[in-house]
C-alpha cells in the first residue's frame, strides 16, 4: 500500500498504475470477473483493494491465508473478497496476477495444475543482480513471462504492469498525467482483458505485441529504477504519446525493415480501450484547407507577428480537432489582432464565411489602438473577402443560430478572473445562442493550478472551464493535449518572457445540443 522504499522490496513485489483518459463504456451485460493475487505485499495490498472497488472478486493467494495480515487486507478490500492458499486461489478465479518474488513462482504455478485458459499476468520482478556497474541486470532469458508461459503452457500469459510503482495504483493522479502500461502477450483474449483492467484503472495501455516484446518490457523495468539506484530525487513515469507520423506519411520502410505480418494477424490485432484523445487529421497537400493554411501562411503580406505564433497556435491541427469543414459560417470570439480569424479564412475557404468579433472598447483603447490598426491592415483592399467585422459587446453577439463553429483562444479565464463567474456565464450564453443547433465551441485558455493567484497569471484550472462550459448549455464532446508543455510549472505570468507562447494549454470542443 505504501509507496516501496527498499528496491529491493520494489523489484519483488511489482508495480502498478496511473491515470488516463476517455474510457470506453463499461458493457452493462458483463459480469466482473474473479481476480485471483498472488501474494499480499506492497503490490498487491494496492492492487486488490482498487480492483473490488470497480466491482471484481478478489481472492488473495498467501503462504498463511489465516494470518492477521492477510485477514485484514480482506476486510479492507471488500466486495466479498477472501483468501486461501495460492493453488486453491488460483484455480478458483478467472484471471490470476502473479505479485510474487521470482523464486517461488514456478513451484506455486505447478501447484495450480496448469491454469489451463486463463489469463495469467505477470508483472514481476525476474532473478536478477547487481552489475559491475551498481545498476540491477536481469538474469532470466530470455524473459521472465516467457518462462512463466513455458511452466504452464495451456495459460495465456500476459506481461504488464511491472513498469511502474505501486503508489501509482493508490493514487492514479499522483504521476500528473497518464502512464503507459505496455502489454505483450501471444493471446489477443488475454491482452484485451489485461488492457481493459488498466483503463479501468486509469491507466493508458499500449498493444506492445508478443510476448517475446516482453523482453523489451523488462528492460524498461530496468531503465525505470535508474533514478532511484542513482539516488535521485525524482524519478519518472512512462508516458507514450499517439502519434499519426508514419501513417500520415504513407511509411512502409524498405524491405529488410517492413513487418511481415499475416492478412489474419492484422485482422487479429487485440482491441484496446481508447485512453487518449483522437490523432490529429494529418497535415499532407491532399486537404484543400491544409493546401489553403499554409498558403495563407508563405502570404508575404502577413501581419509580421503571425509568423511566431503558427507554432504555437497549429490552426490547422486545431481546426480539423474541432471538425471545422470548408464552407461553414465561423465566429473568432474576441479576435484582437485577427491572427485566428485569417487562418480561419483560409480553411473555410471562399464559400465560408468568417465573423470577426471585437469590441470597440477592445479595438480603440486596448494598447494604444494596436488592434485597431492591426485589423484595419489586415482586412485593407479585400485582402480577406470572407470575413466579416462585428463589433458587439460580448454577452451580446447576435448571430443567434447563424454560426457553425466559434472559437475562443485564451480568453475565458480573463472573463471569469476579471469579470466574475456571471459574466463569465452570460459571456458564453451569448455564444451559445450565436451557434446553430449542433454547433461547435473550440476552447483554448492556459492551464492554472487550484490555489494559485490565476488572475494574476492569466491562467484557469481545465475543470473550472468545463464546469462553466456545462453550465452554459454545452455538452464538452472531446478533449485536447496537443498544446500539453511539461516544462510550464504554471507558477509564471502567461507573458513571461519564459513561457510566452509555449503555455501548458488545454484545448475543448464544447457543442451546442442539437434539441
């Protein structure tokens, strides 16, 4: 239960968990499983209670099931949890987790009878030593989880949950972000189960093929105890991050690299919970509103401040995240210098139209007029025949059902710091009522830590929007991390010199129900 401060506790009892996001729905229809842990220590004293909280069986496997210890770890678990010696456990549950040193394992698995088609996850610690070097080197080969499957053959063993630690699983928030549980297995069952129990968890489980990738896993195992064999004070959770760059660019690799996998291993390929936002469309020459972006862009006429925020703004990722398609009628809420409503011309095309708002307090008081003038040049000569000014006052746009998607960047937690929560509500009653039925809000602002001056910040807490966009009359559909920056301790100013376009930001799409 407590986080593991002997590693050598820490290699033999395992490790667990951490957040994630956008669980898929639980099937009303399926009835939890039995979960069988194999060993009672700091993995699973973690473990066992979390999962009977999400409605599973927990039978715990001990030496001395009639312990005081053990007796206790069943009361605090619940849900109808018990123990009985490991064979008996294990036979009796549907999956069974091995939380045990590496010594015993194969006795207590021939003990069982084989296991015979169940899913056996293994997430410990193989034999190992201390190298030369000081650091830890398993000695298993060639993988822990390979010789567990070869003990009991007719099992599907599953490999996960050995890369991180058990104050994760009692604290799924404690990592400040997702962590990434890779999971290698020759089973697709099995590694949708083991991937199921870590979304519900809130962890982020990642398809790392095989069970031979295992070998990979433990590796990671190794890498992750270097901060704490080093002595340092932080050390580090695993965190893979989607990326569409190799579809995106139709990469197949040459021949002596390129998979060769079957037509019926592709179609096997084990369905994993969707934990993280949606990919970003890729950006190629074959989207008309890529093609016009960056046209817009290379415009040897653009404002020359825009060129250092295409970076930090990536209107066209954003823009396609909130389904912006051309021809629709947008609404850039608040413009100011205009930098999002030109690329929002160029990606709604000619047949859109764009609304850009501002009011004339904004325009001719704000920084000497700075805005004023910005947009005057912006808009001189037709350069931009599809926009349109609108000066109104913000709780009071119009438009009512004319606009099919509004965005507003980096400007809410100024109208709720600033103006109060009512403003703030009327504000974005004003949008709600501009947008068709079934339209579209994209939300941008920078992220704020709770009990920090946010108002002096410019900086808001992502639940603090939520709540104000629900309040509202929006429906949040998707979240965001695109413009994630771990490197924002969110304790400076928005425009520090040292933040200054590189914010932790979050990134919403709010819409507007359609009854």
């Amino acid at each position: 239960m407590l986080y593991c401060r002997n590693l050598f506790s820490l290699f033999l009892a395992g490790w667990i968990f951490a957040p994630a996001v956008l669980l898929a729905e639980e099937s009303p229809e399926r009835p939890k499983e039995t979960i069988a842990i194999l060993g009672t220590g700091d993995m699973g004293d973690s473990f066992g209670p979390r999962l009977a909280s999400l409605g599973y069986t927990i039978i715990y496997g001990s030496r001395d099931p009639d312990s005081e210890k053990v007796a206790a770890l069943v009361r605090e678990t619940g849900n109808g949890a018990s123990a009985a010696t490991s064979d008996v456990a294990a036979r009796q549950a549907d999956i069974v987790l091995l939380a045990l040193p590496w010594e015993p394992i194969q006795g207590v698995l021939e003990s069982t009878g084989g296991l015979a088609g169940k899913t056996v996850i293994d997430l410990t610690w193989p034999a190992s030593e201390v190298a030369d070097d000081g650091f830890w080197e398993m000695t298993t080969r060639p993988s822990g989880a390979e010789v567990i499957q070869s003990w009991i053959p007719d099992a599907m063993v599953v490999k996960a949950f050995g890369t991180t630690a058990s104050n994760i699983i009692d604290d799924p928030d404690s990592a400040g972000g997702a962590v990434s549980i890779p999971i290698a297995s020759d089973y697709r069952q099995a590694k949708e189960v083991t991937a199921r129990l870590a979304a519900e968890l809130g962890l982020d489980p990642v398809d790392a093929g095989p069970l031979r990738m295992a070998r990979n896993i433990e590796a990671m195992m190794e890498l992750y105890l270097v901060p704490h064999v080093q002595g340092r004070e932080a050390g580090w959770e695993f965190y893979f991050r989607r990326s569409n760059y190799w579809s995106c660019n139709s990469y197949t690799g040459s021949e002596d690299v390129e998979g060769g996998l079957t037509e019926e291993q592709l179609a096997n390929l084990a369905d994993f919970p969707e934990t993280q936002p949606p990919l970003a469309p890729c950006v190629n020459e074959t989207d008309p509103m890529a093609t016009r972006i960056a046209a817009q862009q290379k415009s040897p006429d653009r404002h020359e401040w825009d060129f250092r925020r295409d970076a930090a703004r990536r209107p066209y990722e954003v823009f396609r995240f909130l389904g912006l398609e051309e021809g629709m009628v947008a609404l850039d809420v608040g413009a100011y210098a205009g930098y999002t409503t030109e690329m929002l011309a160029a990606a709604v095309g000619p047949a859109g139209k764009v609304y850009s708002h501002n009011t004339e307090t904004v325009l001719k008081t704000y920084a000497d007029g700075y805005y004023d003038r910005t947009m005057a040049e912006r808009l001189a000569n037709d350069r931009l025949p599809n926009v349109v000014m609108h000066l109104r006052e913000y709780d009071d746009l119009g438009l009512d059902g004319e606009v099919d998607l509004a965005f507003l960047g980096n400007l809410l937690h100024d109208f709720y710091n600033r103006d109060g929560e009512e403003n703030a509500l009327a504000f974005l009653a004003s949008i709600h009522e501009a947008l068709k039925p079934g339209g579209v809000l994209g939300v941008m602002d920078h992220v704020g830590i709770a009990g920090r001056d946010n108002k002096a910040l410019h900086r808001m807490t992502p639940q603090l929007a939520r709540d104000l966009l629900i309040r509202s009359g929006f429906e949040i559909e998707a979240e965001s991390d695109m413009f994630a920056n771990a490197n924002d301790d969110h304790s400076l100013m928005v425009y520090s010199d040292e933040i200054y376009l590189q914010t932790d930001r979050f990134l919403f799409r709010a819409r507007k129900p359609v009854q």
